[in-house]
C-alpha cells in the first residue's frame, strides 16, 4: 500500500511540473496563474500545495528539471580513447546527442511550443532565476573542459594539426551552434544536418 502511495505521489508530482513547465514556456512566467497550473494539469489545489510552496517553488522545480537537466543531458563514453578519430567522434556524438534531446523536448511539451518559446525562457531566466549567472556558468566550464581535453587528445593522434589554437576551434564550433540555434528560434526548428555540416566544415580545416 506504501509504494502505490509512493508511485501515485510521484506520478502526481511528475504531471505537475510537466505540464506547467510547457505552460511556463508557452505563455510566459508572468502570464501564467495558479488557476490555470490547476486547469492545465487537472490536479487539485489541495494536491498542489501537497508537492509544491507556491507557484514560484513549481517554477523553480521545473527549470531545474527540465533546462539544467536538458543543457546538460549528454551521453556516456564521450572521449573515445581508442579512436584514431577521437575529435570526429566526439563532435558527431555531441550533434546526434542533441537531435536525441530536441525529439524528446518536443514530444515531451507535445509539440505547443515553438524554439522561439524556448528561447524567450531562457533570457527570462536570466534575469528572474536565483543563481542562474552561477549555474550557467558552471555549465560553459565543463563544456569547455570536455572540448580541451578532447583537441589535446586529437593533437595527440595527429587526428588534427599541433598549431590549432584550442580554445579559437571551442569558440568557432560552438558559435555555430549558438548562430544556428538563434536562427531556428526565428524561423522553424534547428536542423541537425545542418549542424552537423557547418561543424564538420570548421573540422576539415583544421585536419588539413
């Protein structure tokens, strides 16, 4: 009887800070009422205030969730050693990775909200999310890490030439993801192959 209790409160749980997160990310913080969290995910006031202080408590719940949880989501085994192409790998991962986040960030807010709601989030957050300067922060520093390490390795297997300045190439491949990912919020959808040919454009000038 405990642990139906449990799933049932998990389950519970769960509804809420989905569907207010896709209310949050469709109409706006500031837009959006405990009203219409309750009318959006059909769970009782009672039930609310069971899991959650307030509003601003499901808020923060759900951008630790679902945007901390969605930057940094990346797949195991990312530095192949034993590559002789550890660079190639690695940059191939990291796209397919993203497509794999994108499909399941679009199916999990069922396809209501558009890159530009995204996008529009995350400048709120930047100014409305305690720690958020922090967070970010600390999320650009084991990026950069994890593509130092992964050149230093490529360098290493003559995978790419010694005098590629290092963090020139994370700056290069990494505004192409920014550059593309702000075009998509104004148009469509980010393409991956897309991505993926813009990357591997910066990667064949430094293998040569």
């Amino acid at each position: 009887m405990e642990n139906q209790t449990d799933k049932e409160s998990i389950s519970k749980k769960d509804i809420i800070l989905n569907e207010s997160f896709r209310l949050f990310l469709k109409k706006g913080y500031a837009a959006v009422s405990f009203s219409d969290l309750v009318e959006a995910t059909h769970v009782s006031r009672g039930n609310m205030f069971h899991h959650f202080k307030n509003k601003e408590d499901i808020f923060h719940h759900a951008v630790d969730r679902f945007v901390f949880q969605f930057l940094t989501d990346d797949a195991p085994g990312l530095l192949a050693f034993t590559s002789s192409t550890p660079l190639k790998d690695f940059i191939d991962n990291r796209v397919e990775n993203i497509g794999r986040r994108m499909k399941s960030f679009f199916i999990m807010t069922k396809n209501t909200v558009t890159p530009a709601n995204f996008m529009s989030f995350i400048l709120y957050l930047k100014d409305n999310y305690p720690d958020w300067k922090e967070k970010f922060q600390e999320y650009e520093n084991r990026k950069n890490i994890e593509w130092k390490e992964v050149i230093e390795l490529a360098k290493k297997k003559g995978e790419i030439t010694q005098t590629v300045e290092t963090e020139k190439i994370i700056s290069s491949i990494r505004n192409v993801y920014l550059g593309l990912s702000y075009r998509s919020a104004l148009s469509s959808q980010l393409s991956i192959s897309e991505l993926k040919e813009q990357i591997h454009i910066i990667y064949d000038l430094i293998t040569k």
